[in-house]
C-alpha cells in the first residue's frame, strides 16, 4: 500500500492509496477516510458504472458522519485499469469503469477482471491487516455499487456485518446494463450469472441475518428504464423472507446529491449494526 | 435564466443556470441550492482557479447546513467561457477559469472579463429579482474567490451583510498568482491594481462593519508558497481596526476536504449575520 495524498478532514484523514493486486494482477486504487481515535469498524464503499475510487470520497459528504461514528470508509476503484482488453475501452458500462463487481470467466477477461474476489477476499484481509478490524466490517454502494454490496452482502454474509445500498442494480439478469456485462465477463451460460443477482441468489437461499437498507429515489431515470428493478427485489426477498427496509425517496434521482442526502442514516444503520 | 439540471437534495433544490450576461457578453452558468420552505437570505460563493460553478455545490457537503438555516447559496462560475481572446487558454492561472474576479481595462480582456460588475450588479440584482431578497445576501469564496469575497465585501459592505473566506489570496500585489493576473486583466498602472487588493483597500480606508471570518490551513502548500499572505491580512485588519476572525487549522490543506470541514461554521456566521 503506497500512500499517494492525504487530506486532513474533520479532523481524519482522506487518504489514496495504491496497491498491486494479485487477483487482478494490476495496481489498483483506493480512496479511504479514517476518523481520529479509536476505530468502531469499517465500511467497503462500492461505486456505480464510471466512478473512481474517488466519487464517494469527494461527494457524498459522510465524513462528518463516520467521524462521529468512529467508522472508517475505503473505497475501491469500479475495475482494474491500465489495460487494453478486447473491447474494454468501447463504452461506459463495460470494461474500464464497469467491472460489476464479478469475477470473469470469458477469455478475455478472466485474467484480470475479478472484482468479487478483489474486494471479498484480498481487499477485505487487507483492512482486517492493516487497520486491527478483524470482522467488523460492513458493505454499501451505489448502483452497479449497490449490486455488489448486496451480491457480497448475500454471499458473504459471515464477513459483513450489514449490507445497504443506494439505488442498486437488484436484478442485472433482467436489465439491458447486467445482461451485457454479464454475457461480456461471465459468456453465455445463464446458469452461470445467477452467483451474481441478488434477485437469484435470494431465490436460491441466500440471506443475511441482518435487515437490509435499501433507499431508492423516485425521479431517478434508471428506475423508470427498468435497470435497476427495485420491484424485483422486493418481491424476492418477500419470497425468501430476507428482511429488507426498502425507502422510496420521494422526488429523488440517481445522483451522489440524492446519497449525500442520506448517508447519515446509512451510515447510523452500520454503526449500529458493528457496535 | 435556463434551468439546466435539477437535484434533489436535502428536501430542497440543486440547480444548474445560465443566462446571457450583460457584463461578460457572453452566456454565464450558475450552480445553486435552494432549500424547500421559506428563505432567510442567500449566500454567494466564488469558486478559486480552476473551478467551476459545480465544484462547491458537488463537494462541500453545505446543503444539510444551507437547509437547517433556510439560506440559499448561488456559484457562478470563475470566468467567461467559450471564448478564445489571446492569452486566455494557455496557463491554469490565468484567462479561462481564472477571472479573479475584477473589471479588466487592458485591450484583449475588457470587453468580457468582467467579472466583479457581473457578481456585485448583475448577479446580485438577479438574486434580488428571482427569489426576492432584497438587502439579504452576504458573500464568501476560496482562495482566488475568498480574494473576490474579500473586495467585494470591503467595497461593497452596504450590499453584502458578511464576508468570510477560506484560504484567500489577501494580497494579490504581492504575490506571483496576483501579479500575474492584475498584469493581463489590468495593466502595468500599479494604482489600479489597488482597488482589487484586500490589502491596499484597508489601507485606503475601507472597512465592513461585521466581524470578517477566515479559515486558513497551516498545512496548505500556497500558504508556504506566499500565495495568500495571510499575515499581511492580519496586519492590514489590525492597522484599519476592521474586525477579523482569523482561525489557523492545524494540519488542514487548500482542498475542498478541508473547506467541508468548516462549511458548517461558516454558514452559521452568515446565517446570524442575516438573522
């Protein structure tokens, strides 16, 4: 872990790191906030489909909040970067920027693209390493971000104490956003995809022992489009007896100026959860 | 005025502006937030070089406070855009980005650089005009905007209720950001640049009657670099008698993470200036 700047604020410190990774065998960025004092836990923030590790960090304005909780933020980078994979660097939401949270089993990909692993097993040991929090640690994002958290959360639920997510893509096997990546990193095996759709994981068992918070803007464009499916995941957790806190926030749309406007109680949601 | 985005955020509205100024002759954008419910005043920000109208509504974390206090807060933006007079493209500091705030008089600027007529008449009147607040609007920036918010503030005190400012260029005369500017806006008469001068208009005698605010970061590398001449704000203030609360802020830089860290102390000040 190199430290590339430091910014003191309240009080803490916002950090970018990097680091080179052995699950995507390239360097990978990280954008962390660590409060003065003793520290309660951590939460792995998941940015959406063309963020940078710094999105969060710049915009959402939780450092107040993680200050007076005693938590501390790390934030990776949405995929690996600095190479020229087949058709990586033709659009917004696939390839660079768009990694969506999987680990890839197309030939192009599978080398490098492996996000899920990234962030559950080699990212997550190294907070546990580098900051003494064995086990407390907890899980958000935000669209494609938000579908990680909740995948991760669902999977790993004996790693992360909670799970919420901001306006997350809850069923990519049934949106135009999902269906591409997914074919582009996982090819065409449907049977495949479903280790990696909350709305099929939940369907096949999954939960997490905690309520899961969920806030989703009603303005927001890509819910209207049928990419995000907030409908769908409500129904399969109604199905499977997940327990879920799902908030239509009236008039709000798809922008950090809509999570900005709630982190606070997010960030309340995690805090307890790791007290 | 052309709405061209809208935000929810924080029960109230983030916008993006522009019109056709004027004072610049050119179309001008604007950032704001408007709080729902009724307002008691409006705050104008002036960004620093480089930025634009978005920096401060995306990245100072304002909004909670702006709505707790029933302000609204109008950016407009750091230059004239979509020109191409000589000059104007070629350095970060200087042209595009970088009006600093004055009336230009030399041949290839002072048909459009204009920009403290444009914040202290055109803007100001439109502020008054669209949201009907007359008298009821104060003034602060950062850094090349904490000098605009300075100015403006001393030689407009009857328009402006308060003034604040982080890490302010105090004394452009006297240092290379300044000396460059002042030369391509305003000439080689060392006179003029006076009346742009927070230091020099102390020294000639103008004064605010409310107590000034300033936040400074011991750790900002301009501070070093004698950019902002804090300490010559601080003999300035003392010999004119004008009020000044000068705060040094241990380990804090130049970035907006250490204006979010603030933001909520400076709204207050304006907030009881407005009362």
């Amino acid at each position: 872990m190199n430290i590339l700047k430091s910014h003191k604020s309240f009080g803490g410190q916002v950090q970018f790191w990097d680091h080179v990774s052995h699950e995507t065998k390239t360097p990978m960025r990280l954008a962390s906030f660590r409060p003065e004092g003793p520290l309660r836990g951590c939460l792995i923030w998941l940015s959406g489909l063309t963020c940078t590790e710094e999105n969060f960090i710049a915009k959402a304005g939780a450092q107040r909040y993680l200050a007076e909780a005693g938590l501390m933020v790390v934030c990776p980078d949405t995929s690996p970067r600095g190479l020229s994979l087949p058709g990586e660097h033709e659009a917004w939401d696939f390839g660079a920027g768009a990694g969506f949270y999987v680990d890839a089993t197309t030939p192009a990909y599978r080398d490098h693209y492996r996000m899920y692993s990234y962030v559950t097993k080699e990212l997550y040991s190294l907070i546990e390493k580098e900051f003494g929090l064995q086990g407390r640690i907890s899980i958000f994002g935000h669209s494609m971000g938000g579908h990680g958290a909740l995948v991760m959360g669902l999977k790993e639920s004996h790693k992360f104490r909670s799970v919420s997510a901001f306006a997350p893509i809850a069923n990519p096997m049934g949106c135009p956003w999902g269906q591409k990546a997914f074919r582009g990193y996982l090819g065409d095996d449907l049977s495949s995809w479903r280790a990696y759709d909350t709305c099929a994981l939940l369907e096949d068992g999954w939960k997490h022992p905690h309520p899961i918070l969920v806030d989703q803007g009603t303005a927001d464009t890509f819910l209207r489009d049928q990419q995000l499916r907030t409908d769908h995941l409500q129904m399969a957790c109604e199905k499977a007896g997940q327990r879920l806190e799902l908030r239509f926030q009236d008039g709000y749309d798809h922008s950090y100026y809509g999570i900005a406007s709630f982190i606070e109680e997010h960030i309340a949601f995690h805090a307890e959860a790791l007290a």
